[in-house]
C-alpha cells in the first residue's frame, strides 16, 4: 500500500497526459465522438443514429455485416508514439455491458481495428497491449486483464477489485521487461510481455463498438528517464 501511495503521489506532482481541457495532443481514429466535459471528464461516444437499425429491411443484408459494423472500433490515440518506460494512471467509467480498453505499445495506431470489418489477428492487442476494461460487457477477460497475455480476477472471484458501474483507477506500469496492472489499488495482471513486440510506441484509449459510451479522467503519465 505504501508504494502505490507514493506511485500516486507521484503522479499526482507530474504535468498530467490529457489536460481536462481539450484534446491538444490526441488524435481521434475511426468514426466517433471525443468530447471534454466542463470537469474535464472526457466522454467517448459514437455519432451513428442508431434507429435507422428499426427500418424495415434494415441497412444490414447479412448478420456477417451487421457484426462487421457494430464491432468496429474507434480510439483516441496520443500523437507522441515514442512511449517506453512508464506508470501510467487512468481513471474511468462505463455503462453496464460496457467495454474499452488502454493501449500501449501499439505502433499500428489501431489501423486495422476501425476498418469496417476489422481485422482480428492485427487490432492493437495483437501488435502491441491492451488493458481490459470490461463492466459485465460478455467478454472473457475481466477488467484489468493483459489482453491474451494475463486474466485479472474475474469479476465475482473473493480477490476482484473491481467495482461495478462505478469509477475505478487503472495504474498501468510499463517497463521493458515487465508490464504491471493495478485496479483500484491492486495488482491485478503482471507479464513480462512478447518479446517480438515493440517496447515503445503511443497511448490509446478505446471506444469498443457502436454501443460504447466510456468516460475517463485523471489521465496523468510519469515517464522513467
């Protein structure tokens, strides 16, 4: 407890990643709307007016298309992409059966995830890392899980420490050799990574699908020199 503490404490000196104010310093990728609220929360949402689904017929002619569409995904990315070593600290809410996610590593920008039938095997989990976020959303890997790497508790085991429809803090601490996770406080998923992937590249933050609605704040970097 002492050490995450001063991680926090630490933190909360250093000039923050996402200043509460606007987006200088991101990078939207794929169709959505990022917006920074007046207490400098951001909220991610998608801008498609889904009642054109109830149109008899509907604009989808196969269920392959209409998967193709509602799990395209959307990203803020940062447009430093030189991230190494690093504690990184989120804070963030979603509605229920919600899912997102923060990237690192990930030197494709989340090319091949916001294309209209994207490409599994090259979204940013698979190129570099992403962290889970995951409120009930029907997904294996519970919240503060290294994606395909390392499960965090699931969300009714005795030593889950995530909190339901409510905020929750991610810490994320990226090192060369090792990659840490905490979720509210406690260390969740830790794995000493690929070593064929990137040990540097930018920040992203996920919008999961044309249901997502994700808040984050407190977005704030201390990166090791």
């Amino acid at each position: 407890m002492l050490a995450t503490a001063l991680l926090l404490l630490t933190l909360a000196a250093d000039p923050p990643l996402f200043n509460g104010k606007n987006l200088d310093g991101w990078e939207v990728i794929g169709d959505s709307q990022w917006t920074v609220m007046a207490d400098g929360t951001l909220v991610g949402q998608r801008t498609g007016d889904l009642r054109k689904l109830l149109v008899p017929g509907g604009p989808f002619k196969t269920p392959a298309e209409f998967s193709g569409w509602v799990n395209t995904q959307s990203w803020l990315y940062t447009k430093r992409d030189d991230f190494g070593e690093f504690d990184l600290h989120v804070e963030f809410w979603t509605k229920t059966s919600g899912n997102s996610g923060v990237s690192i590593r990930d030197t494709s920008r989340a090319k091949w995830a916001v294309m209209a039938q994207p490409d599994y095997k090259k979204t940013p989990s698979k190129i570099g890392y992403e962290i889970q976020i995951n409120n009930r959303f029907p997904d294996p890997h519970p919240t503060g899980s290294i994606y395909g790497f390392m499960d965090a508790p699931k969300d009714d085991a005795p030593n889950s420490a995530m909190k339901q429809d409510e905020w929750n803090s991610l810490d994320i601490s990226s090192r060369f050799d090792r990659i840490t996770v905490r979720l509210n406080g406690r260390v969740v998923a830790e794995h000493p990574g690929d070593p064929a992937r990137s040990k540097t590249g930018p920040i992203g933050l996920q919008l999961h699908d044309q249901f997502s609605i994700i808040q984050f704040r407190n977005i704030r970097i201390v990166e090791k020199k």
